[in-house]
C-alpha cells in the first residue's frame, strides 16, 4: 500500500511532496501547504487509495527559527485499514494553512482547536472562531513559550476566589 501511495501522489503532485519518510512501519508524507487541500482531495476520491476518513488534525510547535510549527492530519482508509500522516509546515510570520473542510466536515472542529491552542488559522474556513479560550484571549496555550503557569491576570480561573478567602 505505501509504495502504491507514494507512486498515485510522485505522478500528480511530484513537485508539491517536500518529504516522504517511515517510521515503525507508518508513513508521513510533507506537503507543500498550498497543495495540501489538493492532495487530501485526491487521497479521499481516489477508489483506489479511499482515505475516506479523517482522524485527527493537530498542530505542533517545534520551537525553531525556520517553521516552527507543523500542522498534522492523521488519515485511515476504511477500505485498506492503512494510516498515513500528511505535514505541513509553516513559519510563525505566516500562520495561514488552506483549510481542508470542504474535503472532511469534520475537519472543522480539529482546525478550530488547532487554531485556538497554537494560533494557526485556516483559510476558507466556515467559523474559525476559538473553541476552549475565551475570544478575547491573546495567547495560545500549547505554544513552547506560552508560561507553564499560565499568565498571571490574564483570564480568571475557577476556585480563585475561594484560594484568596482562605489565604487572607
């Protein structure tokens, strides 16, 4: 199956695929962030390959100069059972990712907490709104930099005042 993949995807899109690597017998492949919405269409269409179901988005934050951090998309063909792992990178000067929610509805939730917890916006997406912090929350918190402690004042937690009462 994965050289069946990595055959269909070098055909159509030789020139969007930055990386194709296996570990532990799963592959991942690195998309160029442009072609990703592309690239999640054909896997989902193809009778062949039928990634027909999206299992998680997540993002990571590397913590480095040059893109920092990555945005993932756990795929599972029902049809093969076969994971794949789809990349994408993107700089912290350019935190837009092509959304891929007209492939996957369900996609919508993942990008929203993708965007609520890291930063990373979804372009074309239908609500791109935050889903666990508050809207007017600057911060996201499972960036590296973000304070582990959280940021002192900036929203309220529940029990506070009940620690303040008995303290003082």
């Amino acid at each position: 199956m994965k050289d069946k993949i990595i055959e269909k995807l070098n055909n159509l899109f030789k020139e969007d695929i930055v990386e194709v690597s296996e570990f532990r017998g799963e592959l991942t492949i690195v998309v160029k962030k442009e072609k990703i919405v592309d690239v999640c269409k054909f896997l989902k269409e193809d009778q062949e390959l039928a990634f027909d179901y999206l299992v998680d988005i997540c993002g990571v934050d590397y913590f480095r100069e040059k893109d920092r951090f990555a945005v993932v998309y756990n795929l599972w063909s029902l049809k093969n059972k076969f994971r794949l792992r789809l990349k994408v990178f993107v700089d912290e000067s350019d935190l837009v990712v092509p959304s891929v929610t007209s492939v996957w509805s369900a996609a919508n939730w993942h990008e929203r907490e993708t965007f609520d917890m890291f930063g990373i916006k979804f372009s074309g997406h239908p609500d791109l709104r935050r889903i666990y912090m508050p809207e007017d929350f600057e911060y996201y918190p499972l960036r590296k930099d973000f304070p582990l402690q959280g940021i002192p004042g900036s929203i309220p937690l529940p029990g506070q005042e009940k620690i303040k009462t008995q303290r003082g």
